[in-house]
C-alpha cells in the first residue's frame, strides 16, 4: 500500500472537433448526463457524467493543431491497431449487452466488434464514438 493522499479515479479528458455533438452522442447513445458547459482557455468544455464517472469533452483552443486519429472502420482494422496512448475505455452494462447494441443499432450506433465471450460467462463489444474513440462494453455474469 502506498502512504500520502488518497487516490481515485476522476475523469476521461477528450479532444473534439464537435464538442457539443460528441456530448449529445454519449447522452444519446450511452445515456450519459450532460451536467455543465462552459468555457476554459478559450474553448467550450462540457462535463457528461455517468454516475460516478465523467468525460469532459472540450473543444480547440487557440493555437492548438490536434491531429486526426486513425479512422476504425472494421474489427481487422481494431484487432490490428497499434497506437501510443488510449485505446479504449470500457462502460460495464448491467442486463443483456446483446439486446443494447440492438437498441444502440436502431438509434445508428457503429460497432467495430460486435458482442462477443470474451471469457466464459463475459460478453464484450467495442463502439464507434465521435473523434477516433473507441468504448468497450463489458457483460459479466
């Protein structure tokens, strides 16, 4: 165990070309609640939470040349991508994983890899979010 503060988990920091639209996809999509929006170093910020859990989504700043990440289209495109930094952050679903992606489907989610076992009695599944984010969902019995 180490001494001296406490650590915890706070957030996922993410870059967006469309800060507001990439908000409402994890709002609409993942059922993520929008719960603040402002402005910080001269670009919007927008906090979406899931409980516990938060993504701030922020926009450009001046001066900033982010560059674009690699377009995942297919699970030989996933399998095979190799890049330096996040991959990928997981939500775990309580329910049936299957029955969500068909719900995600009818609302135009992309999946890169559909459910699969992972591990005995563990389903997952990776989606395409907005700028080159992946999300892995996790089913576990």
């Amino acid at each position: 165990m180490v001494s001296g503060p406490a650590i915890q988990f706070d957030h996922v920091h993410l870059i967006s070309q469309e800060p507001h639209a990439a908000a409402a996809w994890y709002r609409d999509m993942l059922g993520g609640e929008i719960a603040a929006s402002y402005q910080t170093r001269g670009a919007v910020q927008i906090r979406v939470t899931f409980g516990a859990v938060t993504i701030l989504i922020r926009g450009q700043r001046p001066g900033e040349k982010p560059g674009a990440k690699n377009d995942l289209k297919k699970f030989d495109d996933y399998v095979s991508h190799d890049q330096w930094g996040t991959d990928h952050f997981g939500f775990s679903v309580a329910g049936d994983l299957r029955a969500l992606r068909a719900a995600l489907k009818a609302k135009g989610a992309e999946f890169l890899v559909e459910p699969y076992e992972f591990l005995p009695g563990h389903t997952i599944a990776y989606l395409k979010a907005p700028d080159g984010v992946t999300v892995e969902l996790t089913e576990a019995e």
